[in-house]
C-alpha cells in the first residue's frame, strides 16, 4: 500500500440549474489543470436572487488532491 500526500485548494462553483450542477462544473474545470483529484467537501451554499427567484447556486467547496 503506498503513501499518498495531498493537497486541496478552495473552489467556488456557479450554476442557474443546481447545486449538483455548481459542484459538477467547478470539478470539471478544475481537473483541466489539477490532476489526481480524490475528494472534495462542501462548505458553503448561496445563491443569488432576481425577482423573487433563484437565478444562481453558489457552492463553495474544498477540493484535494495527491501530489505526485
């Protein structure tokens, strides 16, 4: 079994359809330049509002990953 050494950063993602989807597109955009992604953990959700309505999902989140 080997030792594994990891890192996180701290990312915000944005969605007008949902949590899921703000979580997912941070990922995404995310594993474009970090490799070897393994885990995340939400830490804040917010939203922002226009007309009485949710217009945006907010989702701010800690992401890890192993160092090579």
């Amino acid at each position: 079994m080997s030792q594994h050494v990891y890192k996180q950063v701290e990312l915000t993602g944005s969605s007008e359809t949902s949590i899921e989807d703000a979580v997912q597109r941070a990922i995404s955009k995310a594993s474009e330049s970090i490799h070897n992604l393994r885990w995340f953990e939400i830490t804040n959700t917010r939203g922002h509002i226009e007309n009485g309505r949710v217009a945006h999902w907010q989702v701010t989140m800690k992401v890890g990953f192993t160092l090579e």
